[in-house]
C-alpha cells in the first residue's frame, strides 16, 4: 500500500515513515509552547483570583513543561492534520 521515496542512490524513505514522522511533527508543535506564552501565562496564573482560573492555567502549564520535557500530557494525542 505505501510506497518508498526516493533521495538518492543510497537512501530510501519508505512513505510511512515519512508520513509518521509530519505527523509526529505536527503532533510536536501543537503542543510545543514558546517561551514568551509560557512567561505570559506564568504572570497571569501569578495576577489570577480565581481559583478556578489559577487551576486552568496551572494545567497549561503543566502540560506545557511535560511536552517540552517529552512526557505524555493530560491532552489526547488525536493525530488530526
């Protein structure tokens, strides 16, 4: 069913691959956070009053860090391009 690509004489990407790794990069970047955002939500998570409010950003946070780090987040992997 998948077919391999060609890059040159010595190498070969078989399609699969390719497409796994775009989609693991998409996957990657969706929950990737810049510095700026994660600086941001820390001083609003530090202004907040809302508990309920507080505990929202300190999931992002959190999922933010784990991402960064590699770790599975609470966030489900839907693999949606």
């Amino acid at each position: 069913m998948y077919k391999e690509v060609i890059v040159s004489k010595e190498v070969v990407i078989k399609q699969a691959d390719l497409i796994e790794s775009i989609a693991d990069s998409l996957q990657y970047i969706s929950y990737y956070h810049p510095k700026d955002f994660v600086d941001a939500m820390t001083q609003a998570y530090e202004r907040e009053e809302s508990a309920a409010a507080k505990d929202a950003i300190a999931q992002i946070l959190i999922n933010s860090r784990m991402s960064a780090e590699g770790k599975e987040t609470s966030v489900p992997k839907t693999r949606v391009l």
